[in-house]
C-alpha cells in the first residue's frame, strides 16, 4: 500500500517530456511572449490617443490638476512604444524560457522515474520476502518456511542455471582448507576400448571426494541442503562432493556427466544433474563451457579440447546447475561440458552429481 501511495504522489513527475513536447512547450512560451507584448503595444497606443486628447477640464480646481499630473507619472510606462526589434527580441527571451523550463522538468522527471524504480525495487523485495504467517502446514520431512533462493537462467539448452552468492567465501575457503591435504590426482571413467594411458591429458586436475558426514564445520551439510531444495531432489540421491584444484595450464576436456551405456556397460542408476559451487575466483580462464549449446556447432567436427560455446566464468562462492538428462529421461546431447584450461590464478570448484535413485549413504 505504501508503494502505490507514493505512485499516485508521483504520477505527474513519472510523466516524461519526449522532444514533441519540449518543442510545443517552447511554441506556447513564444506564443505568450508576442501576445503580451501586442498587449503592452495596444495598450500604448491607446494611452497615446488619450494623451492627444486636449485638456476638457481646464476650470477645475488646482488639487485636480496635481491628480492628473501624479496619474501621467504612474502611465509613463505605458506611454513607451515598443518597437519591432523589442517586440522579437522579448518573443526570443520568453522562447529561451520555455526551453530551459522544459529541460528542468524532463532532468527532474528522470530523476524522479529512478527514484521510482528503486522505490518499485524495494517494494518488490518486500512483497516476495516471505513471512512466517505465509508457510502452511507441513508434513514430516517438510520444512517449517517458506523460501527463495535468486538464480538466473543461463540456457534451455542444455538447461542450465547460475546461482550467485550460494555460499559465502568463508564457507568456500573453509571447504578448500578441509580438501587440501587429502588431494591426488583426479581420475575418469574409462569407456570400452580406453587405458589410463590413452586418456592421459584430458583430466589434469588433483581432487578428492567429501562426504557432509566427514564435515565436523556442519558446512558440507549446509551446502547440500541447499543443493536440495534447489534441484527440489532429495539429498540421499546425490553423490558425495567432488573437491577439485585446478592449477596453470590445467583441464577437463569435453565430457559427458552421464554414463551411456552404449560405451560404458549397464548402469544401475544415472546421473540427472550436477551442481558446481566454486570455491575460489580465477583470475583467466578456468571457465565452465558447454560447447553445444543451442545445438552449435554439432557438425561432427568438432574438436573436444577446444574451449568454445557457453562459457561460465568462477566466482567465489557461485553455484552452476545443469541437467544431464532431458526431462523424459534421456541423456541430453547439448549437455556435453568442460572446464577451460586455467591461465592466470587457481580454480577450486566443489562438484555435486545428483542420480536419479538413492546412494549408499555417505
């Protein structure tokens, strides 16, 4: 109620003046100046006839004649012509007039139409910033309020979703400290046919798997959560993090999270989607690409080191959503991702793949 109070204040000022405006404001302001001053010239010609006039009153009293001298001295104003040049240059100042009067009102209608926005903004906050009173009765694994959580839709295809300020730095750099001594080097998923040593250089960063059990800070389990209610999949479905560094020079060329049969063997259960919440900012490089979003560059040619496409740049704290599966359950082929290689700095991500039945508790 209060915003639309002050909207209905603010309605003559959230009025803007386009150049049509402007430009008839100023006609009228010269308008008005040519017509005051016909006026003042009528009028001078009418004191000048009545001036012409002789005196019919000669006989009458002294203190008469003093009245009519003092009234002369009061219309002598009047009794001065305005000629052509002052008549246009008086029409040019009222012209002048109208035109900085206009610009004022148009500066101050822009402040005011930002000023109104961030009133608008404000209100806005304050009308989704849920109450207690706005929850309704929940069941045993319910939750006992309502929320929201601000995110961006980063692409439809594949669905992918940006969630800034997931965590706070400390929680991430709390996380990089718990990680750090229990690092080795990551390792991949070997598809029929694949060694070690054929895919040696397409994964060279160290990691090393968390559990929020192992996490005496309680911080783990705060950020799977979280990772719950967004994803709005239970957390017994999810993996445990995957805690990853990657240093100068360091990748993950382009990969699929889902496992396709057809190249790795039955599956008891699939990887729906996956959660990154980076720990760390990178100063160059390190991006997240999907190099097929939208379908480009889905010819048949294209090379998997290149780091193309999509590209989502780290930032402390952030949270990355993506599915690997379309919704009627099928791998999404616009899903294939990589991590660029780093170029200045280092990258920390904390990696969350979420399955489409329950795991092993961990």
């Amino acid at each position: 109620m209060r915003y639309h109070k002050d909207k209905r204040f603010s309605s003559f000022k959230s009025k803007k003046l386009g150049l049509p405006s402007v430009f008839l404001l100023c006609i009228l302001f010269f308008v008005a100046g040519l017509y005051g001053s016909t006026l003042l010239t009528h009028q001078d010609a009418q004191a000048t006839q009545s001036d012409a006039r002789p005196d019919e009153e000669e006989e009458e009293k002294l203190h008469t004649s003093m009245k009519y001298h003092k009234d002369k001295r009061f219309s002598s104003f009047k009794s001065k012509k305005l000629g052509l040049p002052s008549v246009f240059l008086l029409c040019i100042l009222f012209f002048v007039a109208g035109l900085y009067g206009s610009t004022l009102l148009t500066h101050q209608d822009a402040q005011d139409t930002q000023s109104d926005a961030r009133l608008l903004e404000s209100v806005v906050e304050e009308e989704i910033g849920y109450e207690k009173d706005d929850s309704l009765f929940y069941g045993v694994t319910g939750e006992s309020n309502v929320s929201s959580v601000r995110y961006q839709v980063l692409s439809w295809i594949p669905r992918a979703f940006y969630f800034p300020k997931f965590a706070s730095p400390e929680q991430c750099q709390a996380i990089i400290e718990m990680a750090r001594p229990k690092l080795k080097q990551s390792t991949l998923a070997l598809r029929k046919g694949e060694t070690i040593e054929s895919t040696k250089g397409e994964r060279t960063s160290t990691g090393t798997f968390m559990s929020a059990s192992e996490d005496g800070t309680g911080i783990l389990d705060l950020v799977e959560r979280k990772i719950e209610r967004v994803t709005m999949i239970p957390r017994n479905h999810g993996e445990a993090f995957n805690i990853l560094r990657y240093e100068i020079g360091q990748r993950y060329v382009s990969h699929y999270d889902a496992f396709n049969p057809a190249e790795y063997g039955p599956q008891k259960s699939q990887r729906t989607a996956s959660f990154l919440l980076y720990l760390s900012d990178v100063e160059e490089g390190g991006e997240t690409m999907f190099p097929f979003e939208n379908g480009s560059n889905m010819d048949g040619i294209y090379d998997y080191e290149k780091c193309i496409g999509l590209k989502v740049k780290p930032r402390v704290g952030d949270g990355l959503l993506f599915y690997s599966l379309t919704p009627d359950g099928k791998i999404d082929e616009k899903s294939l991702h990589g991590s660029c290689p780093v170029i200045k700095g280092e990258k920390w991500v904390a990696t969350k793949w979420i399955r489409d039945q329950e795991q092993a508790a961990n």
